[in-house]
C-alpha cells in the first residue's frame, strides 16, 4: 500500500490480522489497542505501529523492543466512535526550519528554528530544526498536523534579507527551487501531496540571500532578518489557534 492510510496517532483500533501472519500477530486477533504512529519502509509500504491494551510491557515505554506492533493497514480497522479519544479544537502546527549552515544564509531557516525551540511556544505549536535531513522531515509528516511553516532561505530576486510568505502552490519558489540545499522541497510536498484527507496546510516563510556561498555565518541583512521572522511566525501561530 503506497497511499497514507486514515489512520492517526491515538486512534483505538482492533486487531484482524491476515490469516498467513505469524502466531504472534494471530494471538493478537480481536484485540483492542492504540495507534503509536504510521511508519513507512524504504520501499514505500505503511505500517500501523500499535500498543496493545493490557500489554505489561507498554509502561516500559512505546519504542523498546516487543511492545510495539505493526499491521498492515488492512489488519486494523477503527474502533467504534463512542471507543475513540475526545479530540482537542486546538490545531497542531509544526515550524521546520530548513536549510545548510555551511552555505552562508542558506542557515537562515536553521537559525530561526532553534531560536524557536529554546523560546516558548503557543500550545499546539512546536518547532524543529530539520537542517538538511528532509527525509526526516517527510517521515514526521505521517503523524497528523494542521498545519506545516517551512522556514527557508528562498532567491526570488528581491531586495536582501527581504521577508517573504507564500503558499507553495503558487510555484514562487525561485531559481534554486529543484534541490534546494541538498532538501528536496518538491519530494517534501510531493509527500504532503499523498496525504490525502490529512493533508496539511502549508506555509513557506522565506528570506532572501545575500550569499550562499561555502562559509559559515549569516550575513547582517539575514541575520536582522532572523527576529523579524520569528515575530511573524509567532504572529502566525497565534492566529492560527
């Protein structure tokens, strides 16, 4: 299965595992558990990850071996509704700063995003530095949220350290846009794209370089641009809940 599953963090489910799986999947059949998360292996197949009701071995904690189950999608089916979570009215928004902090203002994206992580967020909201790891970005996605703020160093020729925001839908990307950093913004959304039902909104704030040349360190013109981003994501994410 290469399309994501309608399945998310937190949902109560049971178990019908297929009849050719293993004694331990087979002693799970009728079972009632929690989804812990929606993985993907490197040939594109899901997996429903899950913690099983009455399992001892939970408290020890989700990831450590044993305790944590994966069914293919067609294995698990939602619980009935009165069974599920009560879902909370706030939105969950992720602030991923993006970019190469050896490439001069390409660390645009990085540096906002770890002034984001030390400082204090609205609920619901929550910030990562992805660097150039845009698998890991992809891979975060799986998990629901309403909406994703990608902060990146962005060429669209306009004046340096200018702020901009945009929908990616647009395609005001710039010239650079194929393979930005070494982050494959189009894999990203093409990712997003495959969500379906769960797909997040999507934001782009960027900054326009002055350099992405191989040095470390943001030029002046980014680097006053920094706070004013964050100003604006803050200003965003409020609004937003």
């Amino acid at each position: 299965m290469t399309t994501a599953p309608q399945f998310r963090k937190g949902d109560r489910v049971r178990l019908r595992p297929h009849a050719r799986s293993d004694v331990f999947d087979l002693a799970l059949a009728g079972r009632s558990a929690t989804v812990s998360s929606v993985e993907r292996d490197i040939e594109g197949r899901f997996y429903i990850a899950v913690l099983v009701d009455d399992d001892p071995g939970v408290s020890i904690g989700p990831r450590r071996p044993g305790h944590r189950f994966f069914f293919a999608p067609e294995e698990v089916e939602l619980a009935p509704a009165e069974e599920q979570p009560v879902e909370s009215a706030r939105r969950t928004i992720l602030v991923a700063g993006i970019g190469n902090i050896f490439l001069g203002d390409d660390a645009f994206g990085v540096e906002v995003a770890q002034r984001l992580v030390r400082s204090e967020l609205p609920e619901g909201a929550r910030a990562v530095d992805y660097g150039i790891r845009s698998v890991h970005l992809i891979y975060d996605l799986l998990e629901p949220i309403d909406e994703l703020i990608i902060v990146d160093a962005v060429d669209r020729k306009e004046p340096p350290g200018s702020i901009f925001v945009f929908d990616p839908e647009q395609g005001a990307f710039g010239d650079d846009s194929g393979d930005l950093h070494g982050v494959d913004l189009h894999a990203v959304l093409a990712a997003i794209d495959q969500l379906g039902e769960r797909r997040p909104r999507v934001r782009i704030v960027g900054c326009q370089p002055v350099e992405l040349g191989a040095h470390i360190g943001l030029s002046a013109e980014v680097e006053d641009a920094v706070e004013k981003s964050i100003s604006l994501i803050r200003r965003i994410l409020c609004e937003s809940n």
